[in-house]
C-alpha cells in the first residue's frame, strides 16, 4: 500500500502536466458530457442510487469517503454520468480532510481510464452490485441516506423496484422522498462502452 501511495508521487515528479491533463492524449478528444444538473446531483447526493448518494454525503460531511465508495463514485461520475474527471478531481480536493494532489490525481485518471494503470475502459462498476456486495444490510446507506431508513435490505440498493403500495407502506415514495435514478444503469453502461470505444478510431 505504501508502494501505491508512492507511485503517483512519482507520476507527476516525472510528468507534471497530468495535474491538470489527461496522462493518455488521446482522451484528448473524449467526448464528455457538461450536463449541469447531474453533476450537482452526484455532488449533493441526489443520483438515486443509494450507494453513490451515501458516499457523497458522507464526503461532504466528514471530509473522508472509503476508498472503495471512492472507486465507486468516480466510476459513476465519469462512466454512468461521462462527466470528466477533472470536475470530480476538483470536488475531491475541495472536500478530502486526507487530499493529497498526487494521489487524487492518480486516483481519478485511473478511474477515468486515462492514466498509467488505468482500469480498463470497459470496466463499469455497477452501484447496485457494489452496493449489494458492500453493504449487503444497506447499514452504510441507512447512515448517509436516513430518508430510506425503512426500505428492507432487499431493496435497500435498488428502491425503486419496490412496489408503490410498499413505498407508500413505509412512507418512501421514490420520485419524492429519495430521488429516481438520474440514469438506467444498463443505459448509461451502452452509452459509456460507445463513447469509449470512440478513442479507438483516433
């Protein structure tokens, strides 16, 4: 882990412009979104997906998110919403009480897919999946999300699957207790590999 942390140290001693650029060029020519409204909803935590919404409040409150909530939510932001890192990489650094420019540099073009050991392109974290496997009681979300405090753990990662009679059973009505999800997962997957399978003509 030491090692790890070393390496991005290394990367910006050696090449300094990825503090503010893509390490790999041809991210260059990515074709990022600039839509306004998702990305306030993913800094408040307002994107309907319980896991990614937790993690961001917690940010914001504590000033710390686990590491891994933080692969989560930067492959949210850059791979569900196709914001560009760079506008996560400046939250995080507005909000981490642990910032470090080199790590959260390093951290968000791999995330990205632009960086020295980024994850590859097609490697999309799923929010339900990670959550369910992460938080299979959905305690971190009750913690950070109190408003789906009565949703059962089988929905606890996905509410919106739950029957309205239900919703309206534990008064969570989703659509206007807890936000609908600002995308389909299967949707946004489809969007992102063809964006991303964009760079490969360049």
């Amino acid at each position: 882990e030491l090692g790890w942390r070393e390496f991005p140290y290394y990367l910006i001693y050696h090449f300094p412009f990825m503090c503010t650029e893509n390490l790999n060029k041809r991210f260059d020519k990515f074709p990022w979104s600039t839509n306004h409204d998702f990305l306030l909803a993913w800094q408040k935590g307002n994107t309907g997906y319980p896991i990614v919404d937790a993690g961001m409040r917690q940010l914001y409150e504590t000033g710390w998110m686990h590491n891994r909530v933080r692969m989560i939510v930067g492959s949210f932001l850059v791979k569900h919403l196709l914001i560009n890192w760079k506008e996560g990489e400046s939250y995080f650094r507005n909000c981490l009480l642990d910032f470090s420019e080199a790590n959260n540099v390093a951290g968000w073009q791999w995330v990205a897919g632009c960086g020295a050991d980024a994850a590859p392109y097609f490697r999309i974290f799923n929010p339900i999946l990670q959550g369910e496997k992460f938080d299979k009681e959905g305690l971190y979300v009750k913690r950070w999300v109190p408003e789906l405090n009565k949703v059962p753990s089988k929905f606890i990662h996905k509410p919106w699957e739950m029957e309205l009679k239900y919703q309206q059973a534990i008064n969570t009505i989703i659509g206007k207790n807890y936000p609908k999800p600002i995308v389909i997962h299967e949707e946004a997957r489809a969007a992102a590999l063809s964006a991303f399978q964009s760079l490969k003509k360049n």
